[in-house]
C-alpha cells in the first residue's frame, strides 16, 4: 500500500510558504531543508531523500488544492519572474524574459502550473487534489 503525505494547501500563502509546507511533509524527519527551488522539488521527488527515500510508490493529498491554484497564480509568477531579473547575473535573462511575457499573454504556466508539471513527471506519485 503507498504511503499517504498531505499538502495543507491552506498554509499557502506565497511562494516561501509553499516550500515551508513542502519541508513540513517531505522533510520533517531530514536534519535539512529544502530551499525555494523549483529544481530542488523536482530533486526531491525522485526519492532519493526525505519522506520518499525508499518509498516506491506515494499518495500525495493536496488539501486546497484551488486556493493554492489561485495564491501560486499569475501574479505570484509575475512577482517571481520580476525578482529574477533583478539578479541578471544569476538567471538567464532573456529566458526569463520570454516566460514573463507568455505568462502576460496568457500562454505560459504559472507558478503553479509549473509545480504540477514536476509532479506529474514523477508517475510514482500519485497526486490528489482536494
């Protein structure tokens, strides 16, 4: 039987909330943290640490799943996209460019949309939102 870990969606209020809520239930037992890294998470989910080191298969309940739809959305992205492109020496400045202007025309993925797509490459995790 998979184990069950449960995102409470309504500790979400930002985007460093998130990540304290992903450290809550993936990390809880690990001496570390997990910094605010959409790499890290996608690290994370292989497995190879925290709550599924070892694990084969997982049950991932998001609780609030909608309202995270919504904090984690268009203007969170814009607000995360804007802050990369204060630091032009750390990111890829015209690749963050191109992904604030499809957010700003409704083709590219939110913040949120960006974390389900990690979620859903790891297909030993079986996500349901509540």
């Amino acid at each position: 039987m998979p184990k069950t870990l449960v995102i409470e969606g309504s500790r979400v209020h930002d985007i460093p909330s998130f990540y304290d809520e992903i450290n809550r239930v993936f990390m809880a037992d690990a001496d570390w943290q997990l910094g605010p890294s959409l790499d890290a998470l996608d690290d994370l989910l292989y497995g190879g640490f925290g709550a599924l080191h070892g694990e084969p298969n997982v049950t991932l309940v998001w609780n609030a799943f909608e309202t995270c739809r919504e904090v984690l959305g268009r203007d969170t992205t814009r607000a995360y996209y804007l802050k990369k492109l204060a630091e032009p020496s750390r990111y890829d400045v015209e690749r963050i460019k191109s992904d604030l202007a499809a957010l700003e025309a409704g083709t590219g993925p939110t913040y949120f949309e960006i974390v389900l797509q990690i979620i859903a490459e790891h297909p030993n995790i079986d996500l349901q939102a509540r």
